[in-house]
C-alpha cells in the first residue's frame, strides 16, 4: 500500500454529513487533505494537484454541485477527477452530477475496503485513460492527415457508403469513431442488440456512469439530450454520447448535430440486418441439422425393416422345409395332411404379400430421405450464400481513398 501513501487526495467535506465517519480511515491509505469552507477549495486544489477530489454530497440540502462544476472548469485542475460521495442513489442525481463534471459516484453506506477498491479502480482507470488518450491523439493525428480536404459531409457520407459492408458490431463502432476522431470528438457508444448489450469508446475505456446513463435513458428519452457540452443521441438500437460538444462554435455545434443522425439512422439499420442474418444462419444452421438427424433416422429404420423382412422371409422358408419333411411321418390321414399345407402355403402367401406391401413402404422411407437430402443441400446452399453476400461486401467495401470536396 506504500504506492498508495503517496497519492494526494483532496476530500471536501460537508458538514454534519452522515457520511465523513467513512473517510476517518482513509489517511491510513491515502495522503488525504480535507476542506471543507468553499472558498478553500479551488486554491486547495490548484496547490495540491491532487490525484482524485473526492465531493461529498450531504443529503441536508447543501448543494455541492455547483462546487464540481467550479473544479472541472478550472483550467489548472479539469482533468482531475471528481467523485461524488453521496446517499442519494438515483439517476436524477447521477445526470445532475454527470452534467456538473462528476467523474463517478461512491454509494453509501459501504465498507473502507470497497472505498479502497473503489478509488484503487478510478485511478487505474486515470492512469489508463491518460495513455489511451496519448495514443489516440497519435492516431487522431494519423488519420486527419490522410483525410485532409474531406469534408464533414463527405465524411457522413463515407460511413452510410460503408455500413452496407460491415458484418460485425466491432467494426461499426470503429467507423463511427473514425468519423467522430477526424472531427475532434470523444464518444461512448452503445448498440442494443437482439442479443445482448454492447458499448464502446474512442477513447478506449467506458466509465460505469456513461454506460448507466446511455442504458436507462435509451427507452426513456427523446432524440437528443443536451447536459451543457455532452450531447447524447439515441436511435432504437444505437446511441451515442458525445463527451466534448463545441458550445462556443455555434455553426460547428449545429452541423454536428447534423450529420450525426444521418449516420446513426444508417447504423440503426445496419444493426438489423446484422441481427437478421445472424438469426438466418442459426435458424439454417439449426434445419439443417435437424434434416440430416431425420434422414439418419429414417435410414436406420428402413434398413431395420428391410433387416427383418429377410429374417422373416427365412424363418418361414426354413418352417415349410421342416414341414415337408416331418407331416408324412405324423399319421394324418391324406385328406388332413392336404389340408393342412394347403393352409400353411396360403399362410405363407399372405405373410409373402404383406412382405411385398412392406417393400412399398421401403421405397417410400426412399423417397422421403431423397427429399431431405434435397432440402438438407438446399439449406446448406441458403447458409453458403449469406456467408459468401458477406464476403462480398467486404470485398466490394468502397475504397479509403476516396475523396469528397
């Protein structure tokens, strides 16, 4: 825990708050510097230059929201994060503290050890957020480079051009970020799928609070929602936040809020169709395998019926044979021993015609597994062709290089 004694964390306080008895332990952990008169704040933290700030939140009516919009805007200390601690738990204050600047929540009552925990994950996430965004201006650079003289427009268009080509959920995230990267924008998508739910990030890693606000509001909300420079856009199955919309460009904020439905209008039907072939090739891949268990089946029966006709074929040829030769040695008179073989052949010519009925119903378990055959290759060849229409997009996919003025 030594790493952890050296780290600076400013804990502001609210007074009386039912939750400060929580953060007695955590100098034990923690370098923890406490304030708690507003006024200390800003010039406490520009001093400090504090790993996390940690807000609590008293449930008295004292409003510290306004304090942690104060801090994010404050330029010396904006990318220091910002955690509430507070006993309120519901998404009203969550939007409130996600609009002021809040980095995350702390929900109470808990233990020290999930507190530890808690900010333990938050400066993990910091330190990995710092390398991301590091290497994803490095990228953001790479591709505004070979995007020169594109257009926004043009680059709307590129991404509703490319989504008849993608086949995965992956690859429709990263050209949407491709997109958004060339137009300087952070963002966290979400994409709610027929079969489970699926967010991603330009930057790389997405916060349990964007991933909570994209879910709850996404059935809830209208088409946009505004929280001061975040901006999120919800479509049936995709919405997007955008974490740093330009509130001083008033011409560049309105052609965002452009274009940005337009492509998420084309990746909403993308979303189905992706959904839809995938339901095809399972319900095919599924047919498929019952006709060939039905096939199996009926050629197992059909040879166990064939089987037991020549068993009974045999056994009744062996009995006439046996017949023949020991009638004349039992005494019946003439008269007897002619009736009985005359009944015995007619028993057996029966039993032969009925064996030749069953012959029929062979041909018939012939005709039936000819034709699951034919539906069996008949469904490999649907499966076969919504594989190779994938590759064939992919293959036909419009080349990077083209340019729109």
């Amino acid at each position: 825990m030594s790493d952890s004694e050296n780290l600076e964390i400013l804990l502001i306080e609210a007074e009386n708050s039912r939750v400060n008895s929580y953060f007695d332990e955590l100098a034990e952990h923690f370098h923890v510097t406490r304030v708690s008169h507003s006024e200390e704040v800003i010039e406490s933290a520009k001093r400090l230059n504090p790993v996390l700030i940690i807000l609590d939140v008293d449930d008295q009516g004292v409003d510290r929201l306004a304090c942690c919009q104060q801090l994010s805007q404050t330029q010396e200390i904006a990318e220091v994060p910002i955690i509430i601690a507070t006993l309120n738990h519901s998404i009203d204050e969550r939007i409130k503290g996600y609009e002021a600047g809040a980095f995350g929540y702390l929900e109470f009552p808990l233990d020290l050890q999930y507190i530890k925990n808690k900010i333990d994950k938050f400066l993990t996430h910091e330190e990995a957020t710092t390398q991301l965004a590091a290497d994803a201006q490095a990228a953001t650079n790479t591709a505004l480079s070979a995007m020169v003289g594109n257009s926004e427009l043009g680059q709307a268009i590129r991404f509703v051009e490319k989504t008849y080509a993608i086949n995965s959920f992956d690859t429709l995230a990263d050209s949407l970020f491709s997109v958004t990267n060339a137009l300087n924008l952070k963002c966290v998508v979400y994409i709610k799928s027929a079969d489970d739910n699926y967010f991603f990030s330009s930057e790389g890693s997405v916060l349990p609070i964007e991933a909570e606000l994209l879910q709850r509001m996404h059935d809830e909300a209208g088409r946009f929602v505004d929280l001061n420079h975040r901006t999120l856009i919800f479509y049936p199955r995709i919405s997007i936040l955008i974490k740093n919309m330009p509130q001083d460009d008033t011409e560049r904020y309105g052609r965002i809020k452009d274009l940005l439905p337009s492509m998420l209008g084309a990746a909403d039907a993308r979303i189905v169709s992706i959904d839809t072939e995938a339901a095809l090739t399972r319900q095919t891949d599924s047919v498929g395998k019952t006709f060939e268990q039905v096939r199996d089946t009926l050629n197992a029966i059909a040879y166990d019926y064939s089987e037991n006709q020549q068993k009974n074929m045999a056994t009744m040829s062996q009995m006439l044979s046996e017949l023949d030769i020991h009638i004349p040695g039992m005494g019946l008179e003439e008269d007897q021993e002619e009736y009985l073989l005359k009944r015995i052949n007619e028993a057996v010519e029966d039993a032969a015609e009925i064996m030749n009925n069953g012959d029929k119903l062979n041909s018939s378990f012939k005709t039936i597994t000819t034709l699951l055959n034919f539906l069996s290759r008949q469904q490999d060849e649907i499966l076969e062709l919504v594989k190779s229409r994938k590759q064939e997009q992919a293959d036909q996919a419009p080349e990077d290089d083209i340019e729109f003025f």
